[in-house]
C-alpha cells in the first residue's frame, strides 16, 4: 500500500519549480511541509506523510499509506495527479492499489477491509508479525503484549471482541482516513491515535515534542467537534489537556465516549533498540549515547529538574563501572533469560546494573538512581526486557 510520483530528469530551476509547487499544495491543503536533512516531509496526518528525495536529476516522491487508511492513499493520488498537471516533464506514477486507474473509492475502501482481515487472522493466531510494529507508520516503541487483548493504534481491545467485531467497525481502529471527506470521524480517530501514541498526561510539558502533541491532541478534538457536535469525544483526557495547556475550553456540552481511551505512554511499554525491547514508563524521554552505543531513557519530568532515573542500555559491556561485580553474581532465570543484577552505592548516588542473556545475544544495563525506592521497579524492567523476534 503505497503511492510513488517519480520526477525524471530534472535540472536545479525545474526542480526549484516542483518545491514552489509542493509548499503551494500544502498551503491550500494546510498540511506541515518542512526540510528535514536529505529529504522533504509533507506531514498529511497522523499516520501519513509524504517523503519527497532526490537521486540525481530524479525526484522521488513517495507515500506508505498503509497505516492511515483509504482516504490518505487516495488523497496522495490526487495530490501527484496535481503535480502533473501543474508542471511539463516525464513522470511516472505507480500505484499498487491502482487507484489512479479507476479513481473508484468504494473498491479502494474494501481493500483495506481486506488488509484489515489478513491482519486480524494473523494477530489472533499471535503469528510473528504480532510481536511487531503493526500500528504505527514509524516508532520508537511498543505497547507490551496482553493475554486476552490485542493492541491497536488506538489502544488495547478484547480478544474475543476483536475477533468477531464488523470488519467497518474494525477499520476506525487501525485507520484514521476512512472516508472520502475529512469528516468528523476522521479527527475523532485522530485525536485516539495521537493519545494511544503521544499523549503524555501529566509530562505534556515536559520538553517541545510532548507539548505540540498536546496542543495537537486539542486541535484534532475541537475539529471532530466543529464537524458534528454530536459525535462521542473523549473529553476528560482533552480537559485535562486544555487546563494543563491553558487553553479555553471550545466544547459546549459535548458527548462524552463511553469507550476506554487509552495512552500507552503513560504506561510501561517496550522501547525499541537494534533487535532488542527495553522495558520503562512510555513517557520516558529517550536519547543515543553514540560513545557507549546505548540507548538512554530518563525518567519523565514534570518539572525542569526533576529526575527519577537514567536508564542505559547497550549491547556494550563498557557502560557497566563495576562489571565484574556483576558477573559474580548468580544469575536468575526469568522467561527464558538469565538475569544478573548489581546495585551499590558511590558518593551518595545509588546505581543499578544488569545483564540479560538469552543464547547467543547479551545486553547490559547501567541505571543511575536518584532515590533507593526506584531499585526494586526498574529491576523488574530489565527482568521483562527481551530480544525482539527476527524473520
């Protein structure tokens, strides 16, 4: 599921011309369009951008709709056909669905139903892309596995629910852009997706990222409203949000949802690291130390200051000071793992290390702990860390 515009042999003023004419597009489109290192990104919604790239004379512009659904793929069609139109040239749309063949939304729809499918067959069965990122177009994390629910863009749902649920129903889940037209249901589902994956809770301010997703979060919910006032919101978590912003307060008597709004950041989640999953709060603010080759979780703030923990992982023996202590340990078996731990205390700071071993793969950890009491709960984070499944 994806849509490519390539932009064949082009020199610098044409290429000048085609950029004059993607910012003309977002603007009337409102989207964010931005220069990020090598590459242009046109930020459609959430789940959907465009990447546009240049190799030589060609530019490349292209879409994984995947993740946002039938109306962001066809949308992208439309928006390339523009290009064409706007500019003279050689270019190549492809187009794996074939939308641009037959502009026939209907069966453009059904075939992400029957995506949809496939994909629900797989999760039941807790096939391997089950332990994957099925939910997001990029991320840095996971939600952690649940017996009976299977996790969704949007939060978590009953198994036997999710099993015989309508496949429509099922499509407000996974996809935010499943109409034509962006409707109400459209910035409702937006507003979800960006809660389960952004919404941070009490640490929204906590550094600029968390703030715009805030900020974000309220748009998408005052835009739903704006679009039908009757439709189900999830209003506490947008007054929350809204008094912790301090912004005003734009819905009157709204329909409060009776369906759990979920933020996986305010949970424990797996945060992704090379072909490992390390286990801390979602909220964590997360960093790479290049020098240890460690991934680096701090504890979320509310505060400036105000730290509980610093977490290191890396497949580097090196970030452990005092790795001989460590390995005289006996270690633990949990899940399939064995587990050696070491804390101590140095200058009045309390630090944790650790190492996991499972067959060949090794991964070690060295915490700084600002107070004793947070020993026992990051213990437990490294004891559930483990090596992610590979094809």
């Amino acid at each position: 599921m994806f849509v490519q515009l390539f932009c064949k042999d082009r020199n610098q003023k044409e290429k000048d011309e085609l950029y004059r004419v993607l910012g003309a597009i977002a603007h009337r489109e409102n989207v964010q369009i931005e220069e990020r290192g090598d590459v242009v990104e046109m930020e459609v919604c959430p789940q959907g951008k465009i990447i546009v790239h240049e190799e030589d004379r060609e530019v490349i512009l292209s879409a994984n709709t995947r993740h946002a659904g039938a109306g962001f793929h066809a949308f992208c069609v439309d928006i390339f056909m523009d290009i064409q139109q706007e500019l003279t040239g050689e270019f190549e749309l492809v187009d794996d669905l074939e939308f641009d063949q037959d502009g026939n939304f209907h069966r453009l729809h059904h075939l992400y139903e029957d995506e949809l499918e496939y994909l629900r067959g797989n999760l039941v069965k807790r096939e391997p892309v089950f332990y994957k990122n099925y939910l997001y177009d990029e991320t840095f994390f996971l939600p952690m596995e649940k017996e009976d629910a299977i996790a969704t863009p949007i939060g978590y749902i009953d198994t036997k629910e999710f099993l015989h649920m309508d496949p429509h129903d099922l499509m407000d889940l996974f996809y935010i852009w499943n109409e034509w037209d962006l409707d109400a249901s459209y910035y409702k589902n937006a507003a979800l997706t960006l809660l389960a994956k952004e919404g941070y809770g009490p640490y929204a301010l906590m550094n600029d990222h968390t703030h715009k997703m805030a900020n974000m979060i309220c748009d998408y919910i005052e835009l739903a409203y704006q679009q039908d006032s009757s439709i189900s919101l999830p209003v506490k978590e947008y007054r929350f949000y809204t008094q912790l912003l301090q912004r005003e307060d734009q819905l009157k008597d709204p329909v409060v949802m009776e369906q759990e709004v979920y933020q996986y950041r305010l949970m424990e989640v797996y945060h992704l690291f090379e072909n490992v999953k390390v286990v801390a709060l979602g909220a964590c603010e997360r960093s790479y130390d290049p020098v240890t080759q460690s991934l680096c979780l701090m504890s979320p703030r509310k505060e400036e200051h105000e730290w509980d923990y610093l977490l290191q992982a890396s497949k580097q023996p090196l970030i452990c000071v005092q790795i001989d202590k460590l390995e005289e340990n006996n270690p633990v078996s949990y899940r399939n793992k064995a587990v050696w731990m070491h804390a101590y205390k140095e200058d009045g700071i309390y630090f944790l290390e650790a190492k996991i071993a499972s067959m060949e793969e090794e991964l070690f950890f060295h915490c700084t702990v600002k107070n004793e009491k947070h020993i026992p709960y990051l213990k437990q984070c490294i004891k559930e860390s483990e090596f992610a499944i590979l094809d």
